[in-house]
C-alpha cells in the first residue's frame, strides 16, 4: 500500500539536536590546527555556532514537501521515495540512488530541471519522472532486517520501480554506493533497468587488471595518500558498525564532524575550504536527516553488507560484465580515480566516457548543471 509522506519533525527533537550541539565541551578538545588529524577543530566550532544561532531545519522540511513524498512497503522494508511525475506525453522512468554520507536531499536541487527541461529552456522530449528513494536503513526509509549490501538494495529498488510504481522498464543513475547499486540493477535486474549513469568507480572485474596501466592503476588505489588515509571510517563500518554508533547516536556534533570531514576531503574545494564547494545549510540539512531519523547506524550497514556479498567484485567469470548502455561521469576530485577505459569496458557496456573540469564526489551538489546535462545527453541515445 503506497502512502503519502510529509517529512515533519517535532520541534522538541529539533530543540534537543539544538541544545546538545550548544553544550559540546569543545574545551576539552586537543587544540589542533587544519585537517590533517580528522575534522578541523576551529572550523567545527564555527559550524556549530551557526547551527545553534542561525540554521533553519523548517525552512528545509518545506523545500523537502514541496515535491511528493510517499512510503511504501517493498520486500518488507517500509521504503520512502520523493516522485515527480515529468512533463509531457512520454516521460522516462529515473530512479536516483544516493550514497554516504549522503541522503536524497542530495537530489532536490536537479528534480525539478530533469522532470520538467522546458521550465528551464530545455526540451519537454527530455522529460523524466523522477524517483528518489532514501535507501534502506537511510532517512525516512525503514531498516532492513540485517545488513543489506548494495546487491541486496538493488533488489529492493528494483521492486519499487516495477512492484510497487508499475514500471516495466528504466534508467537508474547513481553516485558512491548509488554506483553499485545501480551496477547492480543493470547486473541482475536487465531486463527492467535499461541504461545506468554512474559518476564513481565503485566496481573492480573478478580478473583483476590486465595492462600496465591498469596496473598502475589498481596499485594507486592501494597506495595513495589521499585514498589510505581516508579509509578508517571505511574499515570500522564495514566491521564493526554497532560500536560506532553508540557514540554517534549521542552527539549531533560527533556525526556532524564524521561527514563533515568527507565533505572536506571528497569535494573540489579551494585549499581547505570546504564552503568553496558547499555551503552550511547544506551540510547541516544532510546531516540533519541522519540525526532526525537516528539512522546513522542503520546507514552504515552498507558497508558490512558489501562485504558479506563478496566486496567490490562485479559478476563471475562466465559473466563478468554489464551489459546495459552505461554512462561514465567523471569528476577529477572524486575520492577514488577512475580506472583506465580499457578496464571500465570489461566492466560494463561504455556507451558514453565523459571527463569533466571540475567537480567531486557530490557531483549533484557541486556541479549540478554538468550532472543533468550529462543525464540527458545520455538519455536521448537510448529514449
């Protein structure tokens, strides 16, 4: 039974969130300068005061209900998802799968231009109907039952489009675990989901690298700085995500600080700006859906769930491949560097191979624009 939704938080949850981020002992932290060790301390602080003084969570609860919300149950989990019907005769199916730190307020701002181009001087003929869900176990969406991977999320998402919305066939597009997800979709549910568009390089082929640059490749992965040293969040995740979230579950500041600190190291930021790439509202209405849902631990199942399903490895070997039209958009700050065409290819069907200027992991974030466009482009060779 589908149900409509309006996100709607009672203002004591929100006074409370409030009054805990006012009273963080900040004296009690080490006086440490920059990012080097985590999340910087002073720029923490100046976040919080804002978040205490000045940010609104209502006025980002009415941006959020201007678009259609509803609940449903797929596969047991009661799932939420935001759909806008498109413009025009035929609209395409899009279903937008977000990752983490993330949440489908990532979305809000490229809705309305996909699902309607001609308020925007584009064509109707380019016309989506826009489906995004939040994930199981993320925002406004129950949990699943135990740790669910992104092959098992796929499986729910699936259902949603086809079961529940009665969609016969679609396009899924996908950023950070939304890229395996929506590998997945193309991987096992084909004969529904008709083309992907994935802007992070999630998968690796069960062959391995089979050139020299692909080898190179493959060992940068394992070897730079700016991936090694980002992966203690990935490792206490993927292993032993209850233990984190009894703090997190605690401290607004504490889950604040852990996102935050990906915001900073996966966006194209100036220096150590992370506002050249985001702003504070932003962040803070992200951060806020994790907090008002108290869905940070449920969140980071993902992780455990990915491993349990076999890690990164796409496929078998007598099927190592995608086979739908798949769409690259790369992004040169993105956390991870894509793999060489050659790899990509054995991975999946590349029909589109698109590098950007600028931008990073939040690509529907930062560079919205280019994101869409890439979307439709890709969209027109397969309408």
């Amino acid at each position: 039974m589908v149900k409509p939704f309006k996100v709607h938080v009672p203002d004591e949850t929100i006074a409370s969130i409030r009054q805990r981020v006012a009273d963080f002992p900040w004296h009690d932290m080490p006086d440490d300068e920059g990012w080097e060790y985590g999340t910087n301390r002073d720029y923490m602080k100046e976040l919080c005061s804002y978040w205490v003084e000045s940010y609104d969570w209502k006025k980002y609860e009415q941006q959020m209900n201007a678009f259609d919300h509803f609940k449903a149950e797929v596969d047991g989990i009661e799932m939420h998802y935001i759909l806008e019907k498109g413009s025009g005769e035929n609209p395409m199916p899009l279903l937008i799968s977000h990752g983490w730190p993330g949440s489908f307020v990532e979305s809000l701002d490229i809705i309305e231009r996909l699902a309607h181009p001609e308020r925007f001087g584009g064509n109707v003929e380019d016309a989506f109907d826009v489906i995004v869900p939040s994930l199981p176990g993320f925002g406004f969406s129950g949990r699943p039952p135990r740790p669910y991977g992104p092959r098992a999320m796929a499986k729910v998402l699936n259902s949603l489009m086809t079961g529940v919305l009665g969609y016969d066939t679609y396009y899924a597009h996908g950023a950070d675990w939304g890229s395996a997800i929506s590998s997945w979709l193309g991987y096992d549910h084909f004969d529904h989901c008709k083309a992907i568009h994935i802007n992070f390089p999630t998968m690796r082929h069960i062959d391995g690298p089979q050139t020299p640059e692909e080898e190179a490749w493959a060992e940068s992965c394992e070897t730079l700085p700016g991936i090694v040293l980002q992966n203690g969040y990935r490792t206490q995740q993927a292993t032993k995500p209850q233990t984190l979230s009894y703090a997190m579950m605690d401290s607004p500041v504490g889950v604040a600080a852990w996102i935050v600190e990906k915001f900073h190291a996966w966006s194209d930021i100036e220096g150590d700006d992370v506002e050249s790439a985001h702003t504070k509202d932003g962040m803070l209405t992200n951060i806020m859906v994790y907090l008002v849902s108290k869905t940070f631990c449920t969140s980071t199942w993902i992780y455990y769930g990915r491993r349990e399903e076999g890690g990164r490895i796409l496929g078998t070997k007598e099927r190592p491949r995608v086979e739908v039209p798949t769409a690259a958009a790369m992004f040169p700050a993105e956390s991870f560097p894509w793999p060489p065409r050659s790899y990509a290819e054995r991975l999946y069907n590349i029909q589109r191979w698109t590098s950007f200027p600028h931008g990073g992991h939040f690509s529907s974030l930062e560079e919205p624009e280019m994101l869409i466009n890439d979307i439709v482009d890709f969209a027109r060779s397969f309408r």
